[in-house]
C-alpha cells in the first residue's frame, strides 16, 4: 500500500507493455477488474442458446464493449475475465477486436486474460477460483459483463483506498446509483428489489436483503445487531448495477464460503450477518448522478436501449461511434444512422437507430427501435419499439411491437408480431402470420439442448421454420416448490414485466407471527425466527431466498449428512478435513447442538456404510464395509473422535453408540440382520481404532434407550457377542492384547 | 503511509506524459477514445491535438513531404472523426498541414533557385499554387534556424492583414542558408522544423487567453455594466484582467442546473477574485437574464468555433443572450483566438447543435412522467453571424468583414477540406 507513489500512479497507468522495463514496480500501482461474463442465469433464452449474453447487441453494439469501455474510462489495466457458456465465442470476439485484443498496441489495457474453469455453476466457483490463482495484487474492481455505465470511480476509489488504509477490515465498496422510489422507466431491475440497511453517516452496509412481490411475507427481518449502530438507513431506492470496488481479502471471504453462489444474495447477505465472525466490513458508495444498469434480463435490456438513444448514457451513445468502423449520425426525427442507410422518401424513422445498409422501403414507420446493419424493412412495416438484429428481413405490412427479433430472421409479409414476442436467431416466419399474444410466443430454430428444432407449422406458417421455445423444467426445483413456481426469475424472464396471472400472497405486517420455533428432537429454539407457517413454506423460502438465517436444524441435518456422504463417496484421496471444514461451518451458520451433530455424523458413516453393502457398490461383508466406510478417509476418524464423541467421557461415547444405532435403524432397505452386524462391525472398527473405548460401549450396552423398541433391540442383539468379548477382555486386562491392538491401530492408519 | 492519491482515470496530461513510454498508434487511439468519452473536450482538444500531432511529425516514417502530409492528414482525420463537433481538432491540424507546406516550399525553393524565393511567399493566397513535389533526388536544404518562422509568420501576417502581397514579409531568415544538404539531412531538418513549428501553434494555444486579456481595458470602461454569460475560463481571465485596470459591475449568468449538487454556487471562485479587484458581481440564472439586459453595456461570453461566415459554436444559452443584447442593440464581444476560426461552414449538427445527456436537467427520480417525456438537452448554441458585434481575438479585436482575410492567412486552400479528402476508416 504504502509503495502507491504519487506519480507512480499516473505513469504507470500508462504502461502499456508489461515487458518494458520498469512495468514489474509499476505493476502494483495497476488497476485490475474482474469481469464476470456469464451469470449463470437463463434470462434471455432463447437468443443465448447461440450466442453469449454478453455479445448480444445492445442498440448494435455488443454488451461487453459497454463494459469494456466503462473500465477503460476508469484507467483499468489489467483486465480478468471470466466466462462461463460459449467462452469460446467471447475469446474469438476479443481476439479479432482490433481494440481489446491484448497483444494490440492500441488496447488500452496492458492485459487481458481469459481465464476458463470447466467446472464452474456460479459466480461464487469463480471467485473461489479466482481467489487460488493469487493474481489479485490489490484492489480490483469487480463487474459483471452486461454493465452499461458512465460512473468515473475515481472518488469512490479514493474512499476506498482511504478506509482501507483506516482499518484493515474494510474490504469492499459497493457502488450504488440512488434513484428515487419511482425511477424514470424502469430503471431498476423489476421483480426482486435490493434492501440496503446502511450506516449514513459511514456508509458502512450494515444488512443486506432482497425482496419480490412473489414471497409470502411482504417484510424484511432486521437483524438485531443492526439497532446497536445508532443511526441507519434502509434504502430500496437504490440501483446495484453490481459493481464492487474489492481487496483481495473478498476472495478469502468468497473461498471461506463453499456454499455461496450470488455476490448479493448469498455473499452480501451472509458475510453481513456474520459481521461477527468474520470482523469485515463492507462499504456502500452511493452516488447521485451518472448512470448505471445491467442487461441483466430483458427487460433492462429494453430499458436501456431506451437511455443509450436517449442519451442518458452519455458519452455510450450511438453517435460516439465507440466500435471500430461504426458510423452513427444523428439524423432528423430523433435518429441515429450509419452510413448507407437507405430510408425512401414516405417512410418515417423517429427515435431510432438504424445500421449500416439497411434500406427501409416507402411507407414504413419505425419508432422507437433499434434495426442492425443490413436488415430489409418492406413497405408499410410497422416497427414500434422493438429490437431487430442484423440481417432480418421485414416483409411488406408486417408490424412488429415491443418485440425483439434476432439475427437473420425473415418475417413475411403482413405479419402480426405482437408486444413481447421474441423470435431468436434464424427463424423464418411465413406470410401472414398472426403469432399468439396471450402468452407472447417464443420462437427458436434450436431447442434447448441446442439440437435444430422440429418446425411447428402451425405457429409459423408452412414455408416456416423454428418452433415454440420450451424451457427445460428443472425437475428437482420443481419438486421444491410443490408444484407452484415462486422463483422471481420468472418475473424477468420476459420482455414485458406483469405480474397478472401470478399468485401473489397478500401478507401484510399485521401477519407477522412471533412464534419461536422448537425443534422437538434436539429441544433447540432458534432465535429470532418468525415462522408461524407450516414446514412447506420454509422449503419455500429456502428455494427462493437464502435466509439461511431462518434454516430449522431439520435442514442442518439434511445438508451436514449429505455433506458427509458426498465426501465419504468421493473417489479421490482427498483429506477429509475440507469436509470437517464445511461440517463445522455448518454448524457454526445454524448454531447446531452437540447432540444434533453427533447425530449427523452417525447418519453420515452409517448410511455410507450401508451403501457399501449394497450389491452394486460391490457388495461388501458389514465387517468390511464398516471398516472401509471409516477408514477409507484420512482424517475421518479423527473426524469422528473429535467432533461426533467430543471427549473421553463415558457418557458421550454411550451417546455417539446410540445415535448409530438410531441411525441404522432408520436406514432403508437393510435387514435387521445385516444391520445389527454392521451396527457390530462399526463398532468393533471404533473400538479398535481407539474413538470407543469398552466403557463407552458397555455403557450403550446398559442404557435403556438402546433396548426400547423391537428393531433397536434386534440391532442390539446382534452386538451382544462384542459386549461379552469386550466384558472378558476387561477382566484379563491383558496388556499385552492392548500393544497388539495399537499396531493395528497403527497399520490401519497408514 | 502514502496518501491516496492516485487518480485512475485517463486525462490528457496522463497521456501527453505517457508518449514517450508507447508505440505512436497506441497514443494517437486513446487520444481518440478520450475523445469519443468526452474525457478530452472543449479548449483541450486544440492542446491536445497540437500534441499528438507533434508526435505524428516525430515518431512516424516518412521520407518526403507528401508522406508526411499524408500521415498527418490521416491522423487529423481520425480526430477530426472521433468528436466531429469539436471544429477546434480540424483548425489545429489545417494548421499543421500549412506549416509543413510553407517549410517544404522554403527548402525547395532553396533548392531550386534561390532568386524564386520571394514569388513564393504567398503561395498561400493563390488557390491555384499547389506546392510541386518533392524530388526523391537529394535535395540540398535549409538547415537552418527556422525556429521563429511558423510562428512568427502567423504574427506578422497578422498584422499585415491589409497588406498580405507584401513579397518581402516572411521567410526571410531562408535566404543566409547554406544550399548542399543530402537528403537524410533534408527530412531530419525539416523534421525539427516543423516540429519546433508545432510547439509554437502550442505557445499560442496557451497564451491567447492572456493575450485576449490583454485588450480587456480597451473593451471595458469604466462604470460599465458587463453581462458575462457562463463565462469560460478566458472570459474569467479577460475580467479578472480587467478589473486590475478598471471599475465596472460583472453579472454573472448561468443555468439553473437542478442537479449541479455542488456545495458552492456557481462561479464562486471567480467572484471571489472580481470582488476583491473591487470590482461588484451579481449571480444570475439565466431566465431572470432579460430584465437586466436593458442595465447591462455589453454581453460577453466565449466561443467554441468560429466559422467563416462569422458564426458562432458556443455553450448552449448564449444564443439567448446574444439574442437580447441584439434586441437592446446591446454590443455583444465574443472571446475567440484565432485557433478557433474555421475555414467551413457549419454543418447540419452544429446549427442542429450536440445534444448531452437528459439526466442534467431531469432526474431519474422524476419516474414515469419523465418515461412520457423526451428530453433533449442541448449542449452548445450555433449564433448567426448578425448577432455578433466583435470578434476579440489573441490578435486583437475584428470584425466579421476581416474574418476572411484572417482565414487565409492561417490556412491553406489546399488543405481546407481535409477531412473530407479521406473517405471511409
């Protein structure tokens, strides 16, 4: 930090090669950005089944130069970025651009580098990723790859810079652009609103929540902890067009965190509320003017086609000419076009941005709307505020409305395009043709899994091609949900936000139910849990939101068993501590009992165990499997001595013997037989490998709770010749035995 | 613990600083890009442009002179395209190109012989005298100290307006030169030339504001009610200038901009400074402008361009003002130096005038009335040429009867439709 010389800054922010000498001193000085080009969402489906979302054309130029172009205006030298779907795509688009290809003289960045991770489902795998490369040298910036902003960051670099060299633990800055409650258009992301509480006097975020019109609760829970800052804000006025001024402790953060996928909705929100534990706090840099916003669904990406022609956007505007070889004009009637547009006399374009070669023929009308290059607009078309992509052909009387249509899509004559319709890449649709509106149709040449679809003649015509666009139903949400789909996302999913024909919950704050909830079997309340409803809205909230705040012990259970047998599965040799790491995390997030614990645990080993008797896990012998089930895992038995025991104590060792019990007995599709041996097995492995010790199991052998039901019975049974082997051998205390049996111990280990 | 300083965003002194350290084509394009931003706009692009160019001259291959006209020609046209409404970049490399051609026709008609001299000193007057190429054959040269030449012939020109076929006038330093140059030697000579050329369109780029400033007391009486409309940075020079000499009421006009935000009013700087030259100021937002024009001797205010039928690019609203001091028969004093006067006519845009962003004037907050609304906020005013009463320029004050006459003698015909020369990128 303290190497920053002042000139050093300016100078270095112009090194363009980083091999001339003194680029290496410089290097710290450089501004790095991140730049997340895949959000992992499905929003503009089916126009990204070919194309990535981030070189869709935003009113004819590509989303990512916008981006691009932000952190160049912001002096960014080193550019991350990380693609998800068609990475290819996007590394052959920068690489035959002349302006961002990194090994031209003209970039304006000193680097730019792909990086790829094959096996990333969420932003989070990204920066986790990125957090294990230690490329970061300091503060970066943070965006995703559909931003269009002209914000200038340098003030709230400043700020950030100075906070952080104030205290160490100010590790981010969140930009914000405030906006009023009622913002021109819709300039705010419809459908799920961010829930700011921030300190206004620091502009320290202090509580992190989202809220749609789809949750049942129409009410955020304040954290209490927020009431003892004194003086707080809670703002839903704000646009977080996601742009994130970072240290590189972030990514510590991110890696800590296995489980977090979103940078707000996960991360935000829960390394807030774990201000405690992890001492970090995070900024919020709130700003009055400039302009910013994400295409992050359709219908922002109307909105802001709509702010580039109307100039809120300044200096993106089509005029700017920022691609290479773009020749906008401004034109009578509020236009823009390129060269070589050829507009007859009788047609009318108002509002608009045309490309390059495109010809509008007599009588047309377009308002509104933004034609890429080369497209054929017939006579009398008319075109309202709708999007049309290079290439596509409007045949003669077709109107088009609100609607977007792809490249190279051919719609004929006397069509009917109704509001919200979207028609994806190389459609052909046949002459008069009126598509459905109600709902608005869909319409791609590909299906989902990106096979050529199968033309419906009925939609588009005989001579037509493409086909209704299914969504692929996630079949384990939809279990979820209980049939009843209350993901927010299905409010962004279209062009046009309405929420007619959604169920939507009337709550008011009058509902709020204070009612602390017990978990009968552990007798654990959980605090400051508002759960009047029944489980299944919990499910509920826990799909749509991840207030894992309000997580009941029931679904730590779930998640730490399922944890633990994933890792016990795995085929690698991996240490078992990364999962003793997420199990306790776990435990940490849901403030678990001991008892709730060891039964997690007990579940864990004893259904992997059961799984390796199965045949087609090959069918082992319960010795066998007992001892491969807790063996196979460095560290895992240690694991268990540690965590699932907890002590020396007699008593907790009856405790863990119980709850295996428990466990196998509740295990499916084992005979009592078969389970009572493994149940002997394990413990006999455990007792061995020194986590039991006899008066730990005699005295599981003595509780009553062992022997209170038939099938605990069975299974208890059938460890009656161990209990007499280990009564006999604690008569003969023969140390002797003893020594043998810590050699074995010792063998097993390695 | 170093403070924080460093400022990330690029500028234009970052990239003037950073020429040395890249290739010339790396320059030249942030240059551009700075200017598509709008990070470099207004009185910076004559700086700005003067600069890139100055490296074009020295960092690029040429061999001749054409070569050289040509790489600067393309380069200025790459500019002149990247903020078309910026007239200034277009002035500054016409400029450039003139300069080049007055130091090639020095050097050949040293060559050639050294008694044509004097015909060719007003080569620029003749549109029917384009200078002849240059001989790949080794050409002896002029090495000498023609420092003074490119500038001083702008000076003096100029104040020889009435009298430009005075043969003897300008480039008499060529004729005590010694003949026998080779070639190599000819191109790196007039390679400093022009260059040494460039820093004087550079000296007169940063001192025409002072030398404006400098004709303030003749402009300005005493007791005199001054109407300066937003004033730029020369007009604040001019006054403040002024009110060493003179005591006189400055009235400050400005926009009513609701999203200013700042914690200072308008102009607070400049106010500051006139009061304490005992000179009274008083703030006015542009719709109250009317009533004081009856009140007020003169309207001042400072132009973006000039073009050569006399009329004005300007900030958006000094039409208004223009427009009611010619009601009043108010005089109306235009700050222009002479870098700003263009050799063409407005185009469709500039009389259209360039529109900025809608959010100065209306805020997203204003919600759905604004959906309903289309907002265009113009930022520069073009002035019709009757509207303007004078010219105050670095070379003292005009009318718009001389403005022809000053043109010629800053460019060259050849090179007055530049950028239409070079069709598509």
């Amino acid at each position: 930090m303290s190497k920053q010389g002042g000139k050093g800054g300016a100078a270095a922010g112009k090194a363009r090669k980083p091999a001339k000498p003194g680029a290496d001193e410089k290097r710290e000085d450089a501004l790095q950005a991140v730049i997340l080009a895949d959000s992992f969402q499905d929003r503009f489906k089916p126009f990204t089944l070919e194309t990535p979302r981030c070189l869709l054309p935003l009113v004819n130029v590509p989303v990512i130069e916008y981006t691009l172009e932000f952190l160049a205006s912001n002096g960014v030298q080193e550019v991350f970025i990380y693609c998800g779907a068609h990475s290819e795509k996007v590394e052959q688009y920068i690489q035959e651009s002349s302006r961002w290809n990194p090994n031209s003289i003209i970039s304006p960045f000193s680097s730019l580098e792909f990086i790829r991770v094959s096996d990333a489902n969420s932003i989070g795998d990204f920066l986790r990723d990125l957090d294990k490369r230690s490329i970061i040298a300091g503060d970066f910036i943070l965006v995703h790859g559909d931003i269009v902003s002209n914000i200038q960051l340098d003030a709230a670099l400043a700020k950030h810079r100075a906070r952080r060299e104030a205290n160490r633990d100010a590790c981010m800055t969140i930009v914000l652009r405030s906006v009023g409650e009622q913002p021109h258009r819709a300039a705010k992301a419809r459908g799920i609103t961010p829930v700011f509480v921030v300190d206004p006097t620091t502009g320290r975020c202090l509580q992190y929540e989202e809220t749609h019109p789809l949750q049942r609760e129409h009410y955020v829970n304040l954290d209490p902890a927020v009431f003892t800052h004194g003086e707080f804000e809670i703002r839903t006025d704000l646009i977080d067009c996601g742009i994130d001024i970072c240290t590189p402790d972030v990514l510590a953060l991110w890696s800590e965190s296995f489980d977090y996928e979103l940078p707000r909705k996960n991360f935000l929100h829960g390394v807030l509320k774990d201000w405690e534990l992890n001492g970090k706090m995070l900024y919020a840099e709130i700003l009055d003017n400039g302009y910013a916003a994400r295409a992050s669904n359709l219908q922002m990406y109307d909105c802001i086609s709509k702010d580039v022609l109307e100039r809120w956007t300044l200096p993106f505007v089509p005029d700017s000419n920022l691609i290479h070889g773009q020749t906008y004009r401004r034109v009578k009637g509020g236009s823009y076009a390129e060269d070589h547009v050829v507009v007859e006399r009788g047609a009318k374009v108002t509002q608009s941005a045309v490309g390059r070669g495109t010809t509008v023929k007599t009588g047309s009308l377009i308002s509104g709307s933004v034609i890429g290059r080369r497209c054929k607009i017939g006579k009398d078309v008319r075109i309202e505020n709708s999007y049309i992509w290079d290439y596509a052909v409007i045949g003669d009387g077709a109107s088009v409305v609100h609607s977007v249509i792809a490249g190279s899509v051919v719609v004929g004559a006397n069509c009917r395009i109704p509001e919200g319709s979207l028609i994806s890449f190389n459609v052909h649709i046949d002459d008069r043709i009126q598509l459905p509106s109600k709902p608005p149709a869909r319409i791609s040449a590909l299906t989902d899994d990106r096979q050529p679809a199968k033309s419906d003649v009925s939609l588009v015509g005989n001579g037509g091609k493409g086909a209704l666009y299914q969504v692929a139903a996630d079949d384990e949400e939809s279990d979820d949900e209980n049939g009843i789909k209350r993901d927010p996302a299905i409010l962004q999913s279209s062009l046009i936000y309405s929420l007619e024909g959604l169920n939507l919950s009337t709550s008011s704050i009058s509902t709020l139910a204070f009612e602390d909830d017990y978990d009968s079997d552990d007798g654990i309340s959980v605090a400051g849990s508002f759960q009047g409803n029944a489980f299944g809205d919990t499910r509920d909230r826990l799909s749509s939101f991840a207030s894992d705040d309000a997580l009941k012990p029931d679904s730590f259970h779930n998640d730490a068993v399922n944890g633990l047998v994933d890792a016990l599965r795995a085929d690698n040799n991996a240490d078992f501590d990364s999962a003793k790491l997420e199990f306790m995390g776990l435990r940490l997030a849901n403030n678990a009992s001991d008892s709730a614990m060891r039964r997690a645990i007990a579940v864990a080993f004893v259904r992997r165990a059961a799984e390796l008797m199965k045949p087609e896990h090959g069918g082992l012998e319960p010795t066998k499997a007992a001892e491969k089930a807790l063996t196979a895992k460095n560290g895992a038995v240690k694991f268990i001595k540690e965590v699932a025991v907890g002590g020396e104590e007699v008593a907790q060792q009856a405790e863990f013997g119980l709850a295996l019990q428990k466990a196998l007995s509740g295990v499916r599709n084992l005979e009592a037989g078969r389970a009572g041996a493994l149940l002997a097995a394990m413990l006999q492995q455990l007792y061995s490998l020194d986590v039991l010790e006899e008066d730990g199991i005699l005295a599981w052998w003595a509780d009553k709770r062992a022997a209170d039901s038939e099938e605990m019975n069975k299974l208890r049974e059938k460890c009656r010749v161990l209990v007499e082997w280990l009564e006999n051998a604690d008569e003969e205390e023969s140390s002797e035995e003893e020594d043998d049996e810590d050699e074995d111990d010792d063998e097993d280990d390695d | 613990m170093a403070p924080s300083q460093a400022s990330y965003a690029p500028s234009l002194d970052n990239l003037i600083k950073s020429f040395n350290s890249q290739p010339l084509e790396a320059s030249i394009e942030s240059l551009i890009f700075l200017l598509k931003r709008r990070q470099v706009k207004g009185d910076e692009c004559a700086r700005a442009t003067a600069h890139i160019l100055r490296q074009v001259v020295a960092k690029s291959k040429w061999h001749d002179v054409d070569q050289l006209l040509s790489r600067v020609q393309s380069a200025g046209s790459r500019l002149v395209r990247a903020a078309p409404l910026e007239p200034v970049i277009g002035n500054i490399v016409r400029r450039v190109l003139g300069l080049i051609r007055d130091e090639a026709s020095e050097d050949r008609n040293n060559a050639d012989d050294v008694t044509s001299e004097a015909a060719s000193d007003i080569q620029t007057l003749g549109p029917s005298a384009p200078p002849p190429l240059p001989r790949p054959v080794p050409v002896p040269i002029r090495p000498g100290p023609s420092a003074i030449s490119a500038g001083m012939q702008v000076s003096k020109s100029m104040f020889n307006l009435l009298s430009v076929a005075d043969p003897g006038d300008s480039p008499a330093t060529g004729a005590s030169t010694p003949l026998s140059q080779a070639q190599p030697a000819s191109v790196h000579a007039l390679r400093s030339e022009v260059m040494d050329g460039i820093e004087e369109i550079l000296d007169e780029i940063n001192q025409a504001d002072d030398q404006i400033a400098g004709f303030s007391d003749i402009q300005i009486h005493p007791g005199d009610y001054v109407l300066a409309y937003q004033p730029t940075r020369s007009v604040e020079r001019f006054l403040v200038k002024a009110a060493s000499k003179r005591r006189f009421t400055v009235i400050i006009a400005c926009l009513d901009s609701p999203n200013s935000g700042a914690a200072e009013p308008p102009y607070a700087t400049l106010r500051k400074k006139l009061n304490t030259a005992g000179v009274n100021t008083i703030n006015l937002v542009s719709n109250g402008l009317m009533a004081y024009i009856p009140r007020v001797n003169k309207v001042i205010f400072g132009a973006k361009a000039v073009y050569q039928n006399g009329g004005l690019l300007v900030d958006s609203g000094c039409c208004i003002a223009a427009q009611a001091a010619h009601e009043h028969l108010k005089p109306v004093i235009v700050l222009c130096p002479v870098y700003k006067f263009c050799p063409e006519d407005p185009s469709d845009e500039v009389s259209r005038g360039e529109l900025g962003t809608p959010s100065s004037y209306v805020s997203y907050a204003n919600g759905p009335g604004v959906d309903a609304l289309e907002v265009e906020n113009t930022v520069t005013d073009y002035i019709p040429p009757e509207l303007v009463d004078v010219y105050l320029t670095n070379l003292g004050p005009q009318t718009r009867h001389h403005l022809a006459s000053i043109l010629a003698d800053h460019y060259k015909t050849e090179d007055i439709g530049f950028s239409l020369q070079l069709g598509e990128p």
